[in-house]
C-alpha cells in the first residue's frame, strides 16, 4: 500500500474530506482560519547524526513552514517534539539554536513541546499559522486552462538550507486556484494537486537548478519551492517559472512533451 493509498484509508476512516492538504484548518473566529501542521525528522531517515545539529534544527522547522507557505498563511507559534539518545545535552542546544533562528526570522514563537529518549534522534515540529478565513490556498482548486507554475529552479542538493516561501505564498491569497509545497518530488505532487482538483496536467518546460539533471527536477523530492495554479489571464509573482497548464482528463495524469509521466517521487511506504 502507498502512503496515497493509506491517506485516503484514513480520510475514510475519519470521515473527513478535508484531510489531504498541507495544514489542517480550524476556525475560532469569524474573520480567521487556523492552519496546523506537523512534520518528523528521523535519523537514518531524514538525516544522519553526522550532520550538525543547528542545521538540522533549523531544517525541521522549515519543513512545516513551507507547509504554512503552500496554504498562504501567516506563522504563529510551534511545538517542538524531540527524542535523542542519552549524554546528548550539547547536541540539544545546537539543534534548538538552529531551529530558533529560523524562528526568530519568521516570527515563529517557539510555544512548547516534549522531550524524550531514544536510541535514534527523532523530532516533530507542529506548526500553527493563520490565514483570513475562507482564502487558504487548497490542492483542490486548479481547473483546465490554468497555468502551472513553480517558485524556483528545481533539483538542487537535498540538504541545502530551506528557504520557506512564506512571502511567496501569502501574494497568491486571491490569485491562484491551488497550491502545494514540492516535497516529495515535482511529479508525485503534481499527480496529488491533480487527483484533489480532478484534473490531469501537461507540462512543457522543467526549470533545472545549476549542476542538477532533468530527472531529479522532475522526481527527485526535498525542493521546497511552491507548486501552484494560476488563471491564463493572472500574472504569476516575480520569480515564477511557468511548467505547463492543466487540462481535462484522467484525474492525475501527467504528460511531458507528449509523453506519459509516471509519478516516482518520494514515498516513505513504496519506496521503504
């Protein structure tokens, strides 16, 4: 079973059909939307222990920012989860002095959290941002004749620092009918954005990072650039690169230069 597969099981089961986009939301007030997310770090998984531990901090932060960015949200605080072996005081700090510059630089207050032990370093980070209500960007919105677009060049090397496009996605708020962030690779996630809007895509024109191939543009995961959907007559953002346009058909499908695209992206169950 595919971690798609088990999603829609567990929307099933929960018998909630908004279960699928980057945040959860909720609404306490009249005039704001709530966006949550989670993400884990898992040595071995996500990381090695060789690496420092500051930018691991900060990389476990961005990843569920990038969440609030694909949303066109605002973040508020977070909660940070952390297990690490025993006598392992120093590289704690390290981690939480990575994680709370990023803090620092996008108003993030760190809220609280849990720690542990464990023999293997694991992290959650649980992020809660905002958003008026009723302007979250969603997956389910793209509709044939739209253009697709991306937030930057894709391929670049998987461990470089994450720039959360916070910024980015707060000027699509009443300009683009989707969007998601590129975690698991340009082509899954297109196939994702197209399955919840019930449209397939064409692409054209992949934008390759200095140094990277055409194949990990295209399925390689850990970009982190803005996937999304604008009307033919919206112009995109300064930065934007323009990949191709959403048509009718099966939901899902993907051709590039008329060639049928076969989504391999990341997947933590497919590809254990």
């Amino acid at each position: 079973m595919t971690e798609l597969q088990l999603i829609e099981l567990i929307r099933k089961l929960a018998r909630n059909p908004g279960i699928g986009d980057d945040c959860a939301i909720f609404t306490p007030r009249p005039n704001e939307d709530l966006l949550f997310t989670t993400d884990q770090m898992i040595e071995d998984v996500h990381f090695l222990r060789s690496h420092l531990p500051a930018a691991i901090g900060e990389r476990a932060l961005a990843r569920s920012l990038s969440d609030i960015a694909a949303m066109g949200g605002t973040p508020r605080f977070c909660l940070v989860a952390l297990a690490t072996p025993k006598g392992h005081e120093k590289w704690i700090d390290g981690f939480y002095r990575g994680l709370l510059r990023l803090a620092c630089r996008t108003r993030t207050t760190l809220a609280g959290g849990d720690l542990s032990h464990s023999e293997k370093i694991y992290c959650d980070v649980m992020v809660c941002g905002s958003v008026a209500r009723g302007k979250a960007l969603r997956r389910s919105g793209a509709r044939p004749g739209d253009r697709i677009y991306v937030s930057g060049r894709l391929g670049k090397s998987w461990d470089r620092p994450i720039r959360p496009r916070l910024d980015f996605g707060r000027k699509l708020l009443g300009r683009a009918t989707s969007c998601m962030d590129l975690s698991d690779g340009l082509s899954l996630d297109l196939h994702r954005l197209c399955l919840e809007s019930k449209v397939a895509a064409q692409l054209d024109h992949i934008p390759i990072a200095r140094g990277s191939t055409l194949d990990r543009a295209l399925h390689g995961g850990e970009h982190y650039e803005l996937l999304f959907t604008l009307p033919p007559r919206k112009r995109p953002p300064r930065g934007s690169y323009r990949i191709g346009s959403i048509a009718k058909g099966t939901p899902g499908a993907i051709r590039f230069q008329d060639r049928v695209v076969v989504p391999r992206g990341y997947d933590h169950f497919s590809n254990a």
